[in-house]
C-alpha cells in the first residue's frame, strides 16, 4: 500500500470521528442542518477529500472510492439518527405545553341573514292568517309589472319607480305586484297570496339600495272593505313589533289601488313620544310615528285586466319593504349594513 493510499484512508477515518465528537453541535435542526452541509455538501469536507482521489494511483482508486463510499453512509446514517432524536425531543416538548383541560376552538358556525330572519317571521306571521306563498320572476314583461296593474305607457305613475329596463318591453320588476297579477290569472276568488322576493329600481343612496326586498299580499273575496285591510294590517304589525303598537292610515296614492293608504306604525324606539331620552327621538324626528308599508283596495281596472268582474269582488292589497321592517325591528341605523357582509354585524343575528 502506497503511502498516499494510507494517509488517504486515515483522513477518512479521522473525517468519520470527527463529525461523531460533534454531537454537542447538534443541538437544533438548523444546527444539524449546518454540520451535514460542513460534511456533506458539494464543498464539504468530504467532497475535499475526494478531491485528492485524482492524485492515487489508478489501481488503488477502488479501495480508496469504496472506503469514501462506506465514510459516507456512516456519516450520513449518524446525522439521521441525530435528527430522528431531535424531531421526537420537539414532539414531546410540544406534547408538555398541550393542555388538554383547555376549552377548545368553536368551529365557526353560520348564520341566518337579518333580511332572511324577517322576511320568514314576516311570511309566518301572514301564512298564519290563511295566505299562501306565490313566487314569480325577477325579470318581469311591461305588462304585469306596469299595464295590468293600471299603469298603462306614458303613465306619470311610472316615474314613481326608477325602473331598470333589459329590453324595450322587459323590466326587472320594480315591485312583486306583477304575481299578484299573476295569481288572479290562475284562478278564480277568493284569492289570497304573499309575493315576497327581490325587487329592483335605479336608486342609491343612504337609504335606498338598487336592490332590496318586499313582500306583497293581496286578498279578493265577495265583500272585502277597507276595515278588513285595517284588521289585517294591525293583526300583523301587532305581531311583529309588539302588541302595544298603534297603527294609523294616511291617505296616499298608487295607480294599482283606490282608495289608497300609507301605513304608520308608533315608533318602534321612542314608543309615540316623540322624545327619548330627553331628546327629539331620532327615529321618527319627534312625529311619534314610522311609515312602515302602502296599501289600498284594489282598483277596478286591474280587475277588468285579470277579467274579474268588480261589480262582484273587491280586494285590498298591501307591499312593504323588508330591509325597513328589519331597520326598525333591530334598530339598523344604516341600510347599506345588509349588504356589506361585514361579519361583525352578521353573527350578531345568530
Ligand atoms: N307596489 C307598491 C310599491 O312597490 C306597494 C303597494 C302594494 C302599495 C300594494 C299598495 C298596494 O311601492
């Protein structure tokens, strides 16, 4: 054996101790990292040595790669088996902090929108007093949304609602009326339907959104009058927003009904005073009173549109706004709330 052969050995054997007396260093995975490129990496130790291989002579050049091979596995096998000892020291570690009498994490859970909430107490309430459920298009023709319902082209009543048009003939409905409509036309009185839905007009502000909700109820029968309008609608605002409150009908106007009312409620914060807290209430700026939804009887010529004969029926129809009724049920200053899905102000329904 050459002398170069030997001492070639020799440094390898030494290179193996070596890195076994580092243990000590090996203290964290990133320190076990440091010492396997110190070794192993393309310009470790160990590729030093075999740098050196050129210099042996051709016919040693075996023993010499097979014992750097064996150095190598040895190394290799003996930086596992730190890193092993070192991954299970950590898992107890963790597994001593785990306090396992510690309350868990609550899954996060979901939760009923205010619009949604409302809109189903307000269909229980009604579904309650014998009216049943329709549900029509969002994307309504002229006719059954305007012309049916008394509102014939060039009305002025139509610039009351800033209507979207698709087409020249196709709206998004500006109202859930168009079903009512659509109601009468299946069928033969008594009729009594609630259309609830989305409805669509060209307004944004503060308290106007492009979409909002509503809900709309008609009922026709033989002898339908004005005071059972007014006893349905107190039945229902009763049930809604508590049996102390007072209702009142303002005379107003819609194409669809005559005579026509406005329905308004005794505030729902200051409970008619006016005043809260020493204060003009900010609800009903001092009125003592809320507007909450419109109504009337049916007019004689949505009648004739659907071909009920109104010598024979009459009906009263009413339509409010949901986002409202949820405004003054939980006391929702701003409108824009229900449509910014900030969940800070959503799990508070849950
Ligand atoms: N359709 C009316 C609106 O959307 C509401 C209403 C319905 C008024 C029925 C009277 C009778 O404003």
């Amino acid at each position: 054996m050459s002398n170069e052969l030997k001492s070639f050995l020799e440094g390898l054997d030494s290179l193996a101790q070596d890195c076994e007396s580092r243990k000590g260093q090996a203290c964290s995975l990133k320190e076990l990292e440091e010492l396997r490129v110190e070794f192993l990496g393309r310009k470790g130790k160990l590729a030093g040595m075999m740098g050196q291989l050129g210099k042996l002579d051709n016919s040693e050049k075996p023993e010499a790669g097979q014992k750097a091979n064996t150095v190598k596995q040895a190394i290799t096998a003996l930086l596992d088996s730190w890193e092993a000892e070192l991954h299970k020291a950590e898992a107890s570690e963790a597994l001593s902090k785990f306090d396992p009498s510690m309350p868990g994490r609550k899954p996060w859970a979901g939760s009923l929108h205010p619009v949604t909430l409302v809109m189903d107490e307000v269909c229980n309430v009604l579904t309650g007093l014998g009216f049943e459920h329709a549900a029509g298009p969002e994307v309504e023709n002229d006719w059954h949304n305007f012309e049916a319902l008394n509102m014939p082209p060039e009305h002025p009543a139509r610039d009351m609602q800033d209507t979207l048009y698709v087409s020249d003939k196709i709206v998004l409905r500006t109202h859930t009326s168009g079903m009512q409509i659509r109601s009468m036309l299946k069928q033969e009185p008594p009729v009594a339907v609630i259309c609830p839905g989305k409805v669509y007009r060209r307004d944004s502000d503060l308290t106007h959104t492009p979409m909002f909700h509503q809900i709309e109820g008609l009922l026709v029968d033989k002898n339908v009058s004005m005071a059972d309008l007014r006893g349905t609608l107190t039945v229902f605002v009763r049930q809604i927003f508590g049996s102390q409150t007072d209702v009142r009908f303002r005379p107003s106007f819609f194409p669809f009904t005559e005579p026509s009312a406005e329905v308004d409620i005794s505030c729902v914060m200051c409970g008619g005073k006016g005043e809260k807290d020493g204060s003009t209430c900010r609800v009903c700026k001092g009125t003592g009173w809320v507007e909450i939804l419109g109504c009337g009887m049916v007019d004689p010529n949505v009648f004739k549109s659907v071909g009920y004969d109104p010598e024979v029926f009459t009906g009263f129809a009413f339509g409010m706004g949901i986002e409202r009724i949820a405004m003054l049920k939980y006391g929702i200053g701003d409108l824009r709330m229900f449509f910014e899905n900030d969940v800070r102000f959503l799990e508070q329904f849950a």
